[in-house]
C-alpha cells in the first residue's frame, strides 16, 4: 500500500480562522474531516501514514479521502501530488481575498467503482436503492450510473427517499438520461431541497407553474413554441414577486396589445404594476400625473412604445378615448 507524506507550512493548530468562516461552510462534511484530520497528523514530524489508514480512522471511503484531498488542491489551499512513494499533500495559508472553495463547490468527486459496489452491499438501504432506481428507469443501471446515483447521496448529501424522487420526477417527464437526472439533483442540492416533504412541496409549485405558464401561453396565443428564458423571468416575477393572477394577467394583454399592437413584456409588467398598486382603474386626469398614463418614465420601452403612448394621451386630451 503506498503511503503519503504530509508537509505542513500553515503554522497553525487549531484550524486557521479562514478556514473555518470561508471554506468549510460550503464543502462537503466528509471533505471538511479528512483536512481537519490530515492537519493533525502534519504536526507528527516524519509520521507516516497511508490513504487506507486515513479512511479507516474516519470510516469513509479511500476513494473519499482522494478526493478530499483533490477538492482542496482545487479550492487553493493544499497542495497534493503523486509521487513514487504514494502521495504528498502540503498545507497552504488559506487566503482571506477570495473564497475560491465557492467556484469548486460542485466539482463532481470521482469514485472508485469497487468501493461503491462494496458501499452497497454492506448497507441495505443504498441495496434498496438501487433496486428501485432500476425499476423506475426500467432498466439496469451501468457502473457509470451506480456511481452517479451513489454521487447524489454521498456528496450531494440527498436522502435516499429524494434521490429516488428525482428519479421519478424525471422518468414521468420522459427525461432518463443520468447526466440531465444529475443536473436535477445538484439543482436540488443548491436549492436546499433535502427532505421529502420539501420535495414533495417544490414539484408540487413547479406543477402549478407549468399549469400557470400553459394558461398564459392561450392567452398570448402562442402555440409553435416555447417560452424563452427571458419571457420566463417576466412571467416568474408576474407570479412569484407580484403575485398576480391569470385574470390580472388577460387584462393586462388586452390593454397592452390593445396600446401598443404588439405582446411587450416591459409596457405589460407596467400595467400589472398599476393593477396591483389600485392606480390602474383612476380617473384619467391623476393618472396621468403618475399612474397608468405616465410610462413615459420608464426606461425599458422602445421609441414604438412611447410613439403609442404619445398618440393616447392626444386621443385622451381630445376626448376621443
């Protein structure tokens, strides 16, 4: 078994306060005891040890503590090599000018696949797991996907019961392959869904706003294809920040095609805004002092726009609205 000398040039024990407010909040528990524990043993001068010993000690696995080792040369605040002996780490002043552990914090670890298998075989739950995940994906999983799947819940963290969520999340909506199912898990991650009430309650809202997004799509009479990223932060704000209805939403079109001829998103955002403030439905003579007339100083609308909203107000001025 090779082993792996440790040099130490941090100077410090306990760990350096840097250490502990910047890199370790956003890295994975296992990752955060493999330093903690490897700072410890650079303070025995001329100890040796193995990564066999290491994972022994901490009861993970050896592929683990590699890539523990890998994420903090990553980070930037350790060095780790391999040499002809085995391996060689060397601790390196954790700066304070930049948290780099944030740009690395979803390096996707590597796994030896017989340390996975033997992971499996020894605790019945992950067995159930996979057993499972094989039957909502119909199929048998690959080496490479075992190790994904294995992944999600060693280094994502993600309870069993949420990992096999995912995966029947993505089977209903036709979408099996690993690499998009991974996407969805570390989406997951990010978001702090971590639970299966939590789960359950975050399909549940996406459920609603896709019912949401196919009203509004009869409504702006759009039916050869998809709403853009651009058209789905209008409407996530129409929904989430403003809280607006599909009937607020119907008015909003009509006044705004009705204006301008055409579906603008800013000019429609505005008239939602005036139907949420209550200023929408006021006599015309206050609106246009700051209310539904005055778009004018918005900054977002074209010369089209303004050209519409300059022909209103004369409309308007001469009685003929």
């Amino acid at each position: 078994m090779p082993s792996i000398k440790i040099n130490n040039k941090s100077n410090t024990f306990p760990v350096p306060y840097a250490f502990a407010d910047k890199y370790m909040p956003s890295a994975n528990a296992v990752y955060v005891k493999v330093y903690i524990y490897a700072l410890r043993l650079s303070f025995d001068t001329g100890y040796e040890i193995t990564i066999e010993s290491i994972a022994s000690k901490l009861n993970i696995l050896e592929s683990d503590v590699i890539n523990a080792f890998e994420y903090w040369k990553q980070v930037g605040i350790m060095e780790f090599k391999k040499t002809k002996l085995g391996y060689e780490t060397e601790f390196l002043s954790c700066t304070d000018t930049e948290n780099t552990a944030d740009k690395k914090a979803h390096a996707t670890p590597k796994y030896a696949a017989k340390d996975v298998t033997r992971c499996i075989q020894e605790n019945d739950d992950m067995k159930n797991m996979y057993q499972i995940a094989q039957g909502i994906l119909n199929r048998p999983l690959s080496t490479t996907e075992i190790t994904t799947l294995y992944s999600m819940y060693d280094w994502l963290g993600l309870p069993r019961e949420v990992v096999l969520m995912i995966l029947e999340h993505c089977a209903q909506i036709g979408k099996t392959n690993m690499r998009y199912i991974e996407k969805v898990a570390v989406s997951w991650s990010e978001k702090g869904i971590d639970t299966l009430d939590k789960a359950k309650a975050h399909l549940r809202a996406a459920k609603e706003f896709n019912l949401v997004k196919t009203k509004i799509k009869n409504i702006f009479q759009i039916k050869d294809r998809n709403f853009t990223e651009t058209e789905l932060k209008y409407i996530s704000k129409w929904i989430n920040d403003m809280s607006v209805d599909i009937d607020m939403i119907k008015k909003a079109y009509d006044v705004t095609v009705t204006n301008t001829q055409k579906l603008s998103y800013p000019y429609m955002t505005t008239v939602l805004q005036s139907i949420v403030d209550g200023t929408f439905d006021k006599p015309k003579s206050k609106q246009a002092k700051g209310g539904f007339l005055n778009y004018t100083e918005r900054k977002d609308l074209d010369e089209n726009d303004l050209n519409m909203i300059k022909k209103r107000r004369e409309y308007i001025a001469k009685g003929e609205a």
